[in-house]
C-alpha cells in the first residue's frame, strides 16, 4: 500500500541519502492531501477513473528483475550503436553500458537511483524543482513519493555528444515509477530515446512516470519517446520541457500502448530565442484511452513552438487532446502554432480534439488547426483503381497520415518499429 | 492476344438518379475513340462506372474485357485486370510518395499473380522508375514528393501518364485529360499518351470537351453522348463537326427522333 513506511523502505532499499528521503516524505505529505482526481476536474473531465483500483496496485520495492526482456525492447532501435543503453525491469537495471567516447567528453548518462548517489549536486539542483513538481497534482505526488528507476542524462556545457544514448524501461509487474531527468547545459547537443514497454498481464498495471528535460541556452535536444505498453496498464505522466536562450527541443513521441493514459506534457520557452516542437504520433484500438493535455506556454519574447500531434482510432477506441498555447504579457513576437489532425477508421472510434490559447501579449502569431475526419473514400478508390487492394490502400492511407511525424523521428530503427506497429494495429477492419 | 472492351445496354444509377440509360461501345485494343458530349451527358460517369467507383451502381447492362464482366469485379481487380483509369482530378494522397506508390502497386499486381511473390527487389524498381521517368520527361524529384499533393495540374496529368507507364494497362479512359492543362503541357501529356498507345497496344477511350486535344491524341472512331446514351458515331470528322456546329444539331435531331 502506499503508506509513509513503504516510502521509508523504499528509500532505505535503494540506499538513498536523507535529502531524497525527505524530499520523497514531503512529496508523500501532499499526496495525502489530494483525491484521485475526477472527471469534475477540468483537466479530468474527459477521463473518468472509476475503473481504475489504486489500492490494487502496490508500489514496487524489490523490482521484479528476474523477469526477462521481449528481445524487441532491448533490441538495438538505432542504425548507429547507441553511445550509452540503459535497460530496466520494474525500476531494476538489468543492463548498462557507457562508451568510452561519452565518458571522456564528460557526459553522464546512468540510472536515476545511481545518480541521486554519485551525483547528488547536479539531482538536487534539477530533480523535480524546477519542470516536473509534486504539487502539480495527484500522480505527480505520488510519483514524488513512490519515483523508481529511470535515467539520467547529463551533457556538460559545449559539449556535441558523439551518440544517442537509449533507456528501455519495462513494466513487469504492478507499478513502476520511472523518472526521466536529462540536462544539456549550455551550447552543448544531444539526442536521447526513452522506450515504455509491458506485455499484457493480469489484473490492473500501472506506470506513474515523470520526463524533466532541461534544455540549456543554445543548446540542442531531441528526445524521441516510444511507448508500447500492455493494454491493462494504466499510464499517468506528468512531463516538462524547458528551454533557455536560444535553445532547442525537438520532443517527439509514440503512444501505441495502455488501456488508459494520460499525460500532461509542457513545454516552456523560458528565454528568448528558444524554440520547441512537440509531435505525436498515436493509434488507438480496442477500448483504448489515450488523454494527452499539452500546453506550449510561452514565457519569453521571440520564441517558437510548433505542435503536431496525429492520432488514428479504431473500435471503440477514444483520443482526447486538449491544448494550449500560452503567451506572457512579455512574450512579444512570440509564434505559437498547434495542430491535432484526428483519422477515424471506423465510425464506432471517437476523437476530442480541443485547442486553445491564452494570449497576453498584443504582438504575436498564434494559431492552431484540429481536425476529426475519416479515411476518404476518394483516396480509397484512387488507390485500388491502380490495382491495389482495399485493405492495403488503407493501410497506405493510414501510414502516409503519419509520414510527416515519422519524418521526424531521426532513427531508422524506430521509424520501422513504429510503422509495424501501424501496420499491426490498422489489421483487417469490419466493414 | 489482343482483348476488347465491350460496353452492352449499361445502365447506371447514381442514388437512384438514372444517368446512364442503355451505352453501347466496344473498344478493341490498339483502338482510339473520343467519347464527346455536353456537360451532364454522363461521360464521367461512364468513366468511373468502369473503373469501379462504388458511387456509381450499374442496374442493368454488362461491360465484358477479356471474357469477363468487369462489373463483377472490385476497382483493384479491375486495374490488375488491365484496366487504367486516368482522372480528371488525380487525388491527392498525403503522405504517401510517387515512388512508394507505385512500388506498392507493382507489388499488388505480382502478388495477385503468385501468393508467395515477395514483391520487386529496390534496386530493380529504382532503376524501372528512373528509365520511365527519363522516357515520359517526368523530373526525378517526382519520386520523394507526396502523390498528387501541391502538384500543379500539369503535373498530375503527367504523374496519370507516368502511372499508366509503369502498370502497362490494355485500356485506358482518359477522363477529361486536357483539362486544366495548357498547350505545352497538351502536348507533353499527349505525346505520352501515344507513345503507350504504341508500345502497349493500348486501347484507349479519350473522354473531352473539346477538338482540342484531339489534334494530339488522334481518334479512330469519335462518339457523342447526350443525356446517358451514345447517339452519333463517326469517324475523325465528327469532332470536327461538333467542333464547328456545337451540340444543338445533335440535341435537335435526338429530340426530334425521340419524339417521331
């Protein structure tokens, strides 16, 4: 149960120092404090919680290591070897592996319980201070509390690191906690891949993660986010961008997975200059629920953010995206856009797409695009007037709707693993 | 061997709304004819009819090629079965590349042929592509772009004809292929157009308003369209005719026929 001794025992199980104890304790005391959340709750209202059993569900302390890998998720996902791999099971490091080459340019790359350890200043300046906060809500307090495994990635200033670096996290039994911190000081370049993975289990599953990624003046980063959980997990993620003067964050991710997910995903242009792009790629089937509540809050004059997020549904399946760009009074000549382009495959599939701004500023170019639509019947026919079946024209249909998010994803690897995924889902429909 | 499109009595509905009442035409391959009429006649319906739209629902009639009554079969087996389809308003498809298209259509083509076929190799298709591309003036930037998305409308006529170059139909309708093209392009699409004719031996149905583009693509046998019925047919003098005189000579003398 989640209970302050099992935070206690957590805590003294992974060794950590008193400093991250209290932190959890503090984070533990405003859980406390808060309900599960309900659909008369805003950011709630679409998603209902009442199938969802929390006291189901118990924190993990001894992992669930003996568990083995599908050999798909510690697959190598990238062309060129990875410079550093992290592969987890229920919060355990199965694998870690650094090259030489990373190690030398001074870049930090192991698990998040290693680094609380061996690099307790860089954690205490970044760990859920200042992007990812416990009184953010429910989940992100219980996270607080309960956080477990994950990766740290921490690229020192003017630094270009010579490989991506790839963390696999894979849920084996209830609940696993994973958290996410990656900085890339100032000037300094990096790409990092985060895979969420679970076979379908019994009963209820549950990932309650966090992704802090702390992007530097003029510095780079691409983080690409592949998730394939089973369908009985529930998933609630609470992830924050924030970018410095000049920076970039390219954010790209892949929801295939979960029965249930919502995520809270941030970015903030916090200095002048920076820019941010947020794609999404997701395809839901079955009863699948996905809830994605972006906000592109622009802090700053003369930054951009760019977001597209492209969803398919099929059966009873149901998307929900609501948005918002929002731009300070100080944030001059800002250009906020957003587009959430919805493909329904069967009429039975359900869409929400809800976009919106809140503009301060008086000098901006803020606009946005939603769209709900079916396959078009005149691209079917074009199709299969050229000899091609139905069922692959649709197939082609759906993988061409996602080609300009898949154009984005900068490995191959993932960008084939993604499109099988597709391929999978779109299957045989009933018409 | 060579093979015929035979169109008997067909008739076509398009919600419950008659449009085609009784069409008769039989195209051997190697054959041009120019399907004329005014606007409503049911030229593209005809057109889309026998490329398999499901829109249009033929109620009686039949349309036999190679021994089989297309109208039993679905659009893509009709295509496979050497039928070619180039429209008026090639559709736009997101997303999806020249090339990879037309990969995938070789690839439907093979596989309806042999289950266990696993499809042209990359390297053989890349090199197919190319040489139709240098051979019908397409630019090989064509291949990576979207199929028919932001293409201007001479583009889209010219990717139709590059279609029908790497699928080597037997038939082909050409639905309104001069519209929205100028003269340079006209030409360019046209010249393509016969090329194929040649070397496929195609039999094509050339669907147009206008003389036009018949000074291009040169007709065999020329027939006019009015209200869901074919009521003249002639040879290349007919155009010439219609194009001089206009339709009213030919809505007259039908009127008059239909109420004698």
């Amino acid at each position: 149960m989640f209970t302050k001794e099992a935070v206690e025992k957590l805590s003294a199980h992974l060794g950590e120092p008193d400093w991250m104890l209290q932190k959890r304790l503090e984070a533990f005391a405003l859980w406390e404090g808060m309900n599960l959340p309900t659909t008369s709750e805003e950011a709630w209202r679409r998603t209902s919680l009442r199938r969802f059993k929390l006291d189901k569900i118990t924190p993990s302390l001894n992992g669930g290591g003996s568990q083995e890998m599908p050999s798909r998720v510690s697959s190598q996902l990238t062309e060129t070897p990875a410079g550093g791999e992290i592969v987890q099971v229920d919060g355990d490091t199965l694998s870690y592996s650094i090259s030489d080459e990373l190690k030398e340019q001074g870049v930090i790359y192991c698990d998040m319980s290693t680094a609380v350890n061996e690099h307790p200043e860089l954690v205490q300046k970044y760990f859920m201070t200042d992007a990812v906060t416990a009184d953010e809500g429910f989940f992100a307090a219980l996270h607080g509390a309960f956080w477990r495994g994950g990766s740290f990635l921490y690229v020192p200033k003017n630094v270009q690191m010579a490989a991506p670096v790839h963390t696999s996290t894979w849920n084996a039994s209830g609940a696993t906690f994973s958290h996410t911190l990656v900085v890339i000081e100032q000037g300094a370049e990096a790409v990092f891949s985060d895979e969420f993975g679970s076979e379908t289990g019994k009963g209820q599953f549950m990932h309650n993660g966090a992704v802090e990624l702390i992007v530097g003046d003029n510095a780079s980063l691409t983080y690409v986010s592949i998730q394939e959980f089973g369908d009985n997990m529930f998933q609630f993620t609470h992830e924050r961008g924030r970018v410095g003067r000049d920076g970039k964050l390219d954010w790209i991710m892949s929801i295939m997975g979960t029965g249930l997910m919502k995520a809270f995903q941030t970015m903030e242009l916090d200095q002048p200059g920076g820019w941010g792009r947020m794609s999404g790629l997701f395809f839901g089937d079955k009863r699948q629920h996905f809830d994605l509540d972006t906000q592109q809050n622009h802090n700053a004059p003369n930054t951009v953010s760019d977001l597209l997020y492209k969803g398919a549904m099929k059966h009873q399946a149901r998307s929900v995206w609501q948005g918002m760009i929002k731009a300070k009074k100080e944030a001059q000549k800002t250009d906020g856009f957003q587009a959430n382009r919805n493909l329904l495959l069967e009429s039975s599939a359900r869409a929400d797409s809800i976009p919106g701004l809140e503009i301060e500023a008086d000098d901006v170019a803020c606009t946005h695009a939603s769209t709900v639509g079916k396959v078009d019947e005149e691209e079917l026919f074009y199709l299969m007037s050229r000899g091609i079946p139905r069922e692959l024209a649709l197939r082609i249909i759906v993988q061409g709707f996602f080609d300009p998010i898949m154009q984005r994803i900068p490995f191959e690897g993932v960008q084939q693993r993604i499109a099988e995924q597709v391929i999978e889902k779109v299957g045989s429909l009933v018409e | 061997m060579s093979i015929a499109l035979e169109v008997k009595d067909l008739h076509v509905s398009v919600e419950d709304q008659q449009i085609l009442k009784g069409v008769n035409i039989t195209i051997n391959q190697g054959e041009v004819h120019a399907l004329m009429g005014p606007n409503g006649s049911g030229k593209s319906t005809l057109a889309y009819t026998l490329a398999g739209h499901p829109f249009y629902e033929p109620t009686a009639g039949e349309v036999i090629f190679g021994g089989e009554d297309l109208l039993d079969l679905d659009a893509d087996e009709r295509s496979r079965a050497g039928m070619f389809l180039a429209f008026q308003y090639p559709v736009a498809i997101p997303g999806v590349t020249v090339a990879n298209f037309l990969r995938q259509s070789i690839n439907a083509r093979r596989k309806a042929e042999d289950a266990d076929d696993k499809g042209i190799t990359i390297p053989d298709f890349r090199r197919l592509l190319k040489a139709k591309m240098a051979e019908f003036n397409v630019d090989q930037k064509f291949a990576g772009r979207y199929l028919n998305d932001g293409f201007s409308g001479g583009e889209k006529k010219r990717a139709e004809i590059l279609q029908m170059a790497v699928l080597e139909p037997k038939m082909a309708i050409m639905d309104e292929t001069d519209s929205g093209l100028d003269i340079d392009a006209l030409k360019i699409v046209s010249d393509g157009a016969n090329r194929l004719k040649e070397s496929l031996n195609l039999g094509m149905l050339v669907i147009t308003h206008y003389q036009r583009l018949l000074n291009y693509i040169k007709p065999d046998y020329v027939h006019v369209m009015l209200d869901g019925r074919i009521v003249e047919s002639g040879g290349p003098e007919l155009a010439l005719e219609l194009e001089a005189k206009g339709y009213d000579w030919v809505r007259e003398k039908h009127s008059q026929a239909e109420a004698a």
